[in-house]
C-alpha cells in the first residue's frame, strides 16, 4: 500500500475514534436511558419495531436479529420486527400508497400502545421513517430515533416520552459506525436489564 493509503486509512482510523469519544460524551446518559425504556417495554411484554432505509435498514434488522435471536447472554427470545424485511409487504405498500407509507403502514398494522419504534435516519429526514414515527405517536408507542447531522425533520419530531441519539457528525459513514456501537450498547443494557 502507498504511503499516501495509508496515511489515509490511518485518517479515516482517527475520524472514527474522535466521532466514538464524542459521542461518547455528549449520549452516554441518554443511551442508558433510551436502554432502560427498551427494557422496560420488553419486560412488560410489549415488541420492538425498527426501521431504516439502505445501510440504516441493515442496522434495523441487525437490531431486531439480536433480540429475537440473542446478543452475548443466553436468554429468552425477544419480540422485534426490522419493518424492512417483509419484501411482499414493502413492495404492495409502495405500489398502492407510495414508498414514504412503507413503514408506517407496518407500524398501523402491528403496533401496539407501549411498544418500541425504533427509527433509524442519518440525516433525520427520511420521509418514510418521519411518518413511521407519525404512526407509532399516533399509537401511543414511544420512540427511539437514531440519527446525525442536524437530527432533520426527526428532531422536531421527538415527544417528551421519546428519545433522539443524534450522532455529532454529518458524515454519513461516522454516523453509521456510531449508530451501530449505540444499537450494541442497546443490546447490552436489554442482556442486563430484562426481567431483572
């Protein structure tokens, strides 16, 4: 590798740590936080429904495969849903209401009061995550919104009850490493807290 690949990947290497460490700093209370609402649902029986589109719907089932499946503890399989992995489903509602109704047509269907949305956006304004989050309101679920920049038009939308963790960077690749290491510490805190 030339001198100048390495130089930089080894730039690309500090961007991610400084974007990790001030994250870190500014979300650490609410992530605990955004955990302990998760828990809590879970342990009450309610379900988890998470959505993204491209490399953020990757993160929702990745979320979702974790707590149906199981993180690093050994333990009762979880209610989640990735709303983006239903092809029969995406492509009926897309074809009949428009993409921006793909997820929360899902979310009129299986969401329930209590439950989770879990909605995740690097720029915060993806039109179908914006009225997923309408929908879950609308339901009375609570929402936990992943997001980065300036938290777009999610950040508006964001109720007393609802959690942002808005990633400070507007580079879509930072904030999809973040968002990946909070959706783990997700998982954590649901391995720990869960029916404790």
């Amino acid at each position: 590798m030339s001198s100048t690949g390495e130089q930089r990947v080894r730039q690309l290497f500090e961007d991610n740590l400084a974007t990790h460490q001030d994250s870190r700093d500014r979300m650490a209370e609410s992530i605990a936080q955004a955990g302990a609402m998760l828990a809590q649902a879970l342990s009450d029986g309610r379900r988890v429904l998470s959505c993204g589109n491209g490399g953020s719907a990757a993160d929702a089932q990745h979320f979702a495969a974790e707590l149906i499946g199981r993180f690093e503890k050994e333990r009762e399989a979880l209610p989640a849903v990735a709303l983006s992995t239903d092809t029969s489903a995406l492509t009926a509602i897309g074809n009949d209401y428009g993409f921006d109704r793909v997820f929360s047509r899902q979310v009129e269907g299986l969401g329930q009061e209590g439950d989770i949305l879990l909605a995740i956006s690097t720029s915060g304004n993806s039109p179908n995550v914006v009225q997923a989050i309408e929908a879950a309101q609308s339901r009375k679920m609570r929402v936990i919104a992943l997001t980065g920049r300036d938290g777009g038009a999610m950040r508006g939308q964001m109720s007393e009850h609802d959690i942002e963790l808005r990633v400070p960077s507007d580079s879509t690749a930072r904030i999809q490493e973040v968002h990946i290491l909070i959706l783990h510490c997700l998982c954590d805190l649901t391995d720990h807290l869960v029916h404790e």
